[in-house]
C-alpha cells in the first residue's frame, strides 16, 4: 500500500485550531474528533484510532485546547468488570507542538517506534488507551501543574466519547516515566480536587522529577544540560511576570531562540553539553535569583496527597533526575495514609530504571485495572 501524504504539523493543522467560544466550555469537553492511522500500529488488535481536541486549563486558570489520541482496542476486556481506560503519558521532552505523541504517532519514524510497540502490547490486552499531549499548546515541558490537569481533562474527554464502552465510572489507570512520570504524578495529585469525578484506581510513576529545583542544579553544567535549558524556556513562557527575556544575555536570546520549537534529541543533546544556566543570564545565580524561587516552588511536587494508589519506581543512580528527592515525595507520601508501593531499582541509572522496572510496572496496571487491592510498603 502508498503511503499516503505526510499530515502537517499541529501548528499547521486547523484541527488544533481552539474555537471562539473556547472560554465559554467546560474543562474535560470535547471540541472535536477525527479518526487517524498510525503507522505500526497492528490492525488486529486496534478498532479505532482518534484524535481527540478538548478544553482543559493552564496555571492561571484559562481554558485551552489541548489534545490527545485515543485507542480503542479490537480485543475485548478478559476481566471480570467493564472495560477499563489506561492514560499513557509519554516521555517527549520538547518546545514545540510538533514533538506532540498525536502528531509523531501518525507520521511514524524512530521518536515513536519504542511508543507504538508499548500501545501495541495494551491494546491487545483490551483496555482503552489514552495518550495525552500532555506540555499543551505551547510546549510547556516540566510545567506540572498544567501537565496534571490536562491529563485529567484529557480523561473526562475521553470518557465522554463512549469509545469502547467507556464512561465517567470507567476504571482508569495511569502510567508514565521521567517527563511522563512527572505528568503522571501531577494528575494523581491533583485528581482529588481537580477531577474527583473520574475513578481513578491506581498511578504509577517512574524517574520522576519531583524537585524542579534540585533537578535543574543536577542537570545544569553536566551532559544533560539541554533538559535545563529546556526547562529554563519553558518556565519563561508559562510565567511571562519573571521577565526570563529581560535577564538573558545576548548569548542567551539567541540560544533561547534556537530552541524555542524543538524536541529533546541527541544533537540538542550534544550541543549544549556542558552549558551553564548562569552562562545565559545576567543575573550572578539564576537557581538562587528571589523571583524565581515561587515559580520553583510551585513546581515541586509533595504538596497534594493523591486519593489512588501510587507505584512508585526509580533508579538509585539515577544521573538524570536524583533518587533523595523521589524517595522524600514517598515519605511525604506515606506520610498523607497514600497507599504506596515503592520499588527502587538498585544501581540503575535514568533509562536502565525504565527497562529493568517496565514489567513490575505492567502487572501492577493489570491489577489495579482487575479491582485488586494494592500493595503498601510505607515504611520510611
């Protein structure tokens, strides 16, 4: 068969275009929908693929439309109950809308080739599957607290279809790990009040970044430094009142510039090996500069017990994103009566601790999917 054309990218394509009326509807709406093909995907066990546009809102409380795509399996649900809904959030660190899962699930290539095999091996356990694109309309990496929300607006919408059979009693589980992971986080956290309404049943994280604040120092300076940069943009669109672009240094507009759309790939990587974050402001210690200390604040996870189960999982040499602060979010936690179920994976590094945890992570989803009770080790 030809392939057909290459879809455009979102920031071309209408379909993501917000209506008029956006601020006139209700988080979790649906605005509209169209069935899509996405290359890999094994036409056995998939019935449907849909793009999914929906309101949802940012840190200030506005509505956007944000978007997501959504897989109903050929297969039906083995178990004894209805069929469940897994949300999927998928690590695609970057600065532009067209990094988003809803668009590289549909143009193929190496970023989705891993991600498609994952959805392959859900679908044909038969649960409906979500995979929001979770940064929002304007790329806003590791800016959790909209991540959490759009993850849960993106499950009312999903539910709201009827894809599947689904609806808001369905039985949702949500898995993600690092970018995703943090996304993941945030929706369990802010579920009890954000979207008490949906049956969320368990959330399994794994290599997140729960201090934005330690992560950034890790990252600064070191062979992972474009995640700070990264990062350091993302910050400076989602809170304009820091006045990022009045602290940069020439040298800094123009880095800035540069990245501004791109996805967190090897030759950003290379790139920017070894950069300095004070290398790009004028300001003596941007980590310590008073005005951001809010925003880092209000980035960091711990500040809202979840209601659903948690699995937790993380390296203990973790170069990326440190172990300490992962393990004070499950002491906090615990500390909350969240049911927990902490599962190190020793001596692992970032993406070591995602192969060697994946299978714990699999049948802890399949049995909290199943209405299993959920395992607790808070112990400290």
């Amino acid at each position: 068969m030809t392939p057909g054309p290459t879809p455009p990218p979102p920031s071309q394509d209408a379909f993501y275009r917000a209506p008029k009326h956006l601020d006139s509807l209700t988080p979790g709406t649906v605005i509209r929908t169209r069935q899509v093909s996405i290359p890999g995907i094994d036409r056995s066990k998939l019935a449907v693929a849909k793009t999914v546009l929906f309101v949802s809102t940012d840190i200030n409380d506005n509505n956007i439309a944000a978007s997501e795509t959504l897989l109903t399996p050929a297969a039906n649900w083995p178990g004894a109950q209805a069929r469940p809904m897994l949300a999927v959030q998928q690590t695609y660190d970057s600065l532009g809308t067209a990094c988003e899962p809803s668009y590289t699930l549909r143009v193929g290539g190496k970023a989705s080739q891993d991600d498609v095999s994952v959805l392959n091996n859900l679908l044909a356990g038969g649960s409906e599957v979500v995979v929001p694109d979770y940064e929002g309309p304007t790329a806003l990496f590791t800016i959790g607290d909209q991540e959490g929300r759009i993850v849960l607006d993106g499950i009312r919408a999903a539910e709201s279809t009827g894809a599947g059979g689904i609806n808001a009693a369905t039985r949702v589980a949500s898995f993600g790990y690092s970018g995703g992971g943090q996304a993941t986080a945030w929706g369990a956290e802010l579920q009890p009040s954000y979207a008490p309404g949906i049956n969320l049943v368990g959330a399994a994280e794994g290599g997140v970044p729960a201090d934005m604040k330690e992560t950034l120092g890790r990252l600064d300076g070191g062979p992972n430094a474009f995640l700070a940069v990264m990062s350091l943009v993302a910050i400076g669109r989602a809170y304009p009142d820091l006045g990022l672009n009045h602290l940069l240094t020439s040298a800094g507009k123009k880095l800035v510039t540069n990245v501004a759309t791109t996805c967190g790939d090897l030759t950003l990587r290379s790139d920017l090996e070894g950069t300095r974050l004070d290398s790009l402001v004028t300001v003596p210690s941007l980590l310590a500069y008073r005005p951001l200390q809010p925003i880092l604040a209000a980035l960091q996870l711990g500040q809202h017990a979840p209601s659903a189960p948690i699995y937790n999982f993380h390296g203990t040499a973790d170069e990326i994103v440190g172990f300490a602060a992962d393990r004070k979010l499950v002491q906090y936690y615990c500390s909350q009566n969240v049911t927990v179920d902490f599962a190190p994976i020793q001596n692992a590094k970032h993406l070591e601790a995602y192969y060697q945890g994946i299978a714990g992570v699999a049948s802890w989803l399949i049995d909290r999917l199943n209405g299993k009770p959920a395992p607790n080790n808070c112990q400290g």
